[in-house]
C-alpha cells in the first residue's frame, strides 16, 4: 500500500514539475538592432500569448508585444501599448501618429481605472516588421534606441516546436555579467550568435 502510495505522489508531483509556470526569459544589455532572430523566434516557435516586453532599465518606460494568431491564422506579433499613468502622454503621441498615417490600429478598452485602455497595432508577421514598430515606438516614448535595453519574454516552447538546431543547441551558457544578481537557467545559441544567452533574473 505504502509503495502505491509513494508511486502516486511521485507521479502527483512530476505531473506539477511538467505543468508548472516557465520562468520568464530576461536578456539584459543588449541593442536594439540585435533583437531580429528574437523576433523570429517568437514568431515561429513559441506559444500563442507569448509576451515580449522591451524597456529602458534606468526608467523602466517600454513597449511590449504579444503573440495572437486570431486575426489571419497565422503566427503574428501585435504591438500592445497601455494608457497608464506613466505613459499617458506618449499614448495620445502614439495614437495620433498611427491615425495621422492611416496605420490598421485598434483601442482596446479595459475594466481597470488606472490602465483603461491599450492601442494595439495588429498582424506583425516578421522579424523585420516587428523590430521596425518596436524603433518606432522606442523612438516615441523617449528611449534612446541605440542604447542597452533589458528584454523580457514571458511564454513557453510548445513540444511540436522544439526541433531544429536552435534546440539541438541548448546548454547551459557561461554568464559575463559582473553586475546584478542572475542565475543561468538556459541558453539558446542561434547561429548568427546575436541571442546567445537568456537568463532569468533571481
């Protein structure tokens, strides 16, 4: 009875192992211009509602993006920038510059009080594309886009993705951060050594 008991919990306790939340993904000091393959990456590997958070770590301002493939059937970003006290000013600079230049755009109300409401600009299908709107909204809320930027990814890998030689490359990177308290949790080396490390924040 005690060793059925036992297999039970084991089995009780992976199954909670396998199903636990990921850890967000954090890659500190790197370039804007550096983050393509990450695009790409989300794009085609990762799972619906992936979130990509882009922000300046000296005042924390950011842009974020979040996968959705609702709107055509296909993998896609959408950028997604919140009215909230800190960002007020430069929604209503965002939202007239898309109306003014007839970018597809949408408002997407919320039950908040504090972050009302959220502009979104949908069906971003590439790499390039992405990067491109992330300049552009870098470039209007005030953060110099040539400078180091903290970028975090929250979202997992589904099993049928995980093929391919950027998982064939797993492992472990070696860390060369002298600031900041951070543990490896794992690494993918692309070939173009743009992304070589992510790193979770402890």
């Amino acid at each position: 009875m005690s060793t059925v008991l036992l297999i039970v919990a084991a089995g009780i306790l992976v199954c909670l192992f396998l199903l636990r939340p990921a850890p967000p993904w954090v890659l500190k000091r790197v370039k804007l211009s550096q983050l393509e393959p990450t695009f790409r990456f989300v794009i085609e590997r990762m799972a619906e509602g992936t979130v990509v958070i882009i922000e300046e770590p000296r005042t924390r301002n950011f842009v974020q993006f979040y996968k959705d493939t609702s709107d055509s059937g296909d993998p896609a970003l959408v950028f997604s920038f919140p009215d909230a006290p800190w960002s007020r000013f430069y929604f209503e600079t965002l939202l007239k510059d898309v109306a003014s230049r007839g970018v597809a755009h949408r408002i997407v109300d919320t039950p908040t009080l504090e972050t009302p409401r959220f502009l979104e600009l949908p069906g971003i299908r590439s790499a390039a594309h992405a990067l491109e709107v992330a300049r552009w909204g870098l470039e209007n809320i005030g953060v110099d886009v040539n400078s180091e930027l903290r970028v975090i990814i929250k979202g997992y890998v589904p099993w049928k993705a995980r093929g391919g030689g950027a998982w064939k490359r797993l492992a472990i990177a070696r860390m060369r951060y002298p600031w900041g308290a951070l543990r490896v949790v794992h690494g993918i080396r692309f070939s173009s050594g743009i992304l070589s490390t992510m790193v979770w924040a402890t």
